[in-house]
C-alpha cells in the first residue's frame, strides 16, 4: 500500500510538471539549448534533475507519518531558501 501511494505522488508530480511544460515552456524547449554545455538552461536542467532525484529519494525513504507539507496547498517543496517554485497547485 505503501509503494502505491509513492508512485501515486511521483506521478501526480509528473503530471503537473508535464502540464506545466506543455502550456508555459513548450516554445524555450523546443531550441534544446540544456543540451549545450555550459549554458544557463543545460545548468538549470542538471540541477532540476538533481532536485527530482532528491524528491524521488525522500517519498521512497518517507515513514507512514504524514509529510511536514501535508496541510499546505502547494507539495511542490521550494527548490532553494529564499527560491520559489515554478508550479502553483
């Protein structure tokens, strides 16, 4: 029960991800510019794909107590102090 409701968050995570790319990013992915070395989008990439990594890592790792985030509108955790996330939900 528990591996279900991991996945189940992993993948509603993708999906607003998916959903926010497809109607606000879709025309800056479209050049592959995080592909190129040393650019600004190939960094910004690597360190959202770090930062999924992580996520992936602590809801596979999380105990059966209820996450720190439970009651907030928004489970997307802030990427840095002082950052803000690029999804509202």
């Amino acid at each position: 029960m528990k591996h279900d409701l991991q996945l189940a968050e992993i993948s509603n995570r993708m999906t607003s991800v998916a959903t926010w790319l497809d109607q606000s990013a879709a025309r800056h992915l479209q050049a592959h510019r995080h592909l190129d070395t040393d650019t600004a989008e190939a960094a910004y990439w690597h360190a959202g794909y770090h930062q999924a990594l992580a996520d992936a890592l602590r809801i596979l790792s999380a105990s059966e107590q209820p996450s720190d985030n439970a009651d907030t509108s928004n489970y997307c955790r802030q990427v840095a102090s002082g950052g803000e996330n690029c999804l509202t939900v």
